[in-house]
C-alpha cells in the first residue's frame, strides 16, 4: 500500500482542544471529523467553533455521531439537526461520520441510520467508524456498506493508512492517539485515507 502523501487528518470529541486551527493545516492536516451529537439529546457545545475553525483554514470537515442503542431515528433526527445547523453538510464537506464503539450498536441499527440520515440530510456517502473489535467480531459491513459508504477502523498501530486489515469500502484508519500536533493542547487521534482511497472518497 501507499500512504497518500498530504492526505492526513484529525478526530475530535469533546476532551480535545485545538488552540490554533492554523497551526494544525500547517501540520498537512486535510480533513477533521468532530463529534456533535451522542444519542438523541446530547451535543457538544464546542463543535460549532471546531467545525468553523477548522473550515475558515481550509480543511475538510464534518460531523460525527456518537451512537447508542435503541431509537435509532431520533438520533438520526438529532444528528441531522444539529449538523445541519452547523453547516456540516455543505459540498467539499468530509461525509458525515457514525461511530458505533458502544456495544449492542448492530448492523441492522447502522443501516437504519444510515438511511434516515440520507433522506434528511439529502446526501449520500456517509463514514461508519469502529475499531478493529467490532469490524472483526460483532459487524457484518457487506449487509448495508453500499459503494457511498465507506469504512473507518480505529487500529492505533502508528503505521498511517496501513491498518493490518482489509475490506472493499475501508477507506479511513485512525492510526494514532498522542501528543504532539501544533495547535493542540494535549494528545488528539490522527487519521490517514486508506489507499487505493484518496481524499476526494470521503468527502461531500
């Protein structure tokens, strides 16, 4: 595999702070995908200075929900509310993002999500982002991840875009989670696009 050079990224959630948004493009970050949503009520009140931040030095950004079990269409609902207030749907936007590290989040709970949020947001590629566990042992990605789904495996091997495992649509791997970046108080998870991916695979 090739590590596409430039195509590298950051995942945020409420504990990281970016103190200089600048300082992290200068660093070749491309793209960043922050949580804004957890199950049908919570939103993090950062996430609109993130994702602005972030967009007004260029880098690809998008939305991320972090999934419970249960009532899957009002944390669809949610989702699409707040990050279409966000502007986080806009073209050249990265794909909105599920995360389903909690347990008992299925297949059949991502494939309803997945359509909800693509008949209210009126997109199409949405990312599913998991770590190696749950892709190995408890999800089956050949029932619902279509060809403008793509996958994203958290492995923190510290080999960007050579994750150690293989699927058709695995387009993302978060690859580390440290210190370091310039513009971040403290450690951040880092992302690389998968080859024979590019950038332009994962965005709007």
């Amino acid at each position: 595999m090739i590590d596409p050079e430039g195509e590298h990224g950051v995942t945020l959630s409420h504990r990281e702070t970016v103190t200089d948004w600048a300082a992290v493009r200068g660093a070749d970050i491309r793209f960043a995908s922050v949580t804004v949503t957890e199950n049908t009520n919570w939103r993090d009140a950062a996430a609109e200075r993130n994702l602005a931040g972030a967009q007004h030095v260029g880098i690809h950004t998008g939305a991320r929900h972090y999934a419970r079990p249960g009532a899957v269409h009002d944390q669809a609902e949610h989702f699409v509310r707040t990050a279409s207030a966000l502007g986080a749907f806009a073209p050249g936007s990265l794909a909105p993002a599920l995360e389903v590290e909690a347990p008992s989040v299925d297949d059949r709970f991502i494939k309803a999500w997945i359509k909800h949020v693509r008949q209210a947001a009126r997109v199409e590629r949405v990312l599913v982002y998991a770590g190696l566990d749950c892709w190995t042992n408890r999800l089956r990605p050949d029932k619902w991840a279509d060809s403008e789904v793509v996958l994203w495996l958290v492995r923190h091997n510290e080999i960007p875009g050579r994750p150690g495992w293989f699927h058709s649509r695995l387009g993302l791997h978060q690859h580390g989670f440290g210190a370091g970046l310039p513009g971040v108080d403290g450690p951040i998870a880092q992302d690389a696009v998968v080859y024979p991916f590019k950038l332009t695979d994962v965005l709007l």
